[in-house]
C-alpha cells in the first residue's frame, strides 16, 4: 500500500487468466520477450515488451487499466507502422 490508499498488483501465480478471457498470462513468456530500454549512458532498464505489457493490463482490468490499455494499442500500432 502506497499514499493515499494506492496499491500495486504483482502478478506471483506462474499463469493466469486474463479477466476478459482474451489470453492467458505466462510469467516465462512474458520474461522471455522482455525489452531492455537506454536509460542514462550507463544504465538501461528491461520492461515488458508492448504486447504483454496489455495482456497483463487485461488480466487486472480496472478503470485505469483500460484506458492504459487504449494507449498501449496506440502505441503498438504506430511501432507497426514504423517498420518496413
């Protein structure tokens, strides 16, 4: 628990369903396709690639995670659209 009453979700099962069904959520594939991202000259940072990034949105599906979600598919389709 954080200030003002905000939480942080950790996913800790290996595999999990999404909430809307769309796809289950695997912690080694999601690990596996993970991005490292510059930060600074020395140090870089690995988050989850776009596309797992939203299924793991979808498996907590909040208010928040939704609209999260929209931008996420905004953003993924305009990396799309970047590549030959």
């Amino acid at each position: 628990m954080f200030e003002n009453d905000v939480h942080v979700d950790v996913l800790v099962a290996r595999s999990a369903a999404t909430k809307d069904d769309s796809s289950a959520v695997h912690f080694d594939d999601v690990l596996a396709s993970r991005e490292s991202v510059p930060y600074s000259e020395n140090v870089s940072i690995v988050v989850p690639a776009i596309s797992d990034l939203i299924r793991t949105k979808r498996w907590g599906l909040r208010t928040a995670d939704i609209a999260d979600i929209q931008l996420l598919e905004a953003m993924l389709r305009t990396e799309r659209q970047r590549k030959p």
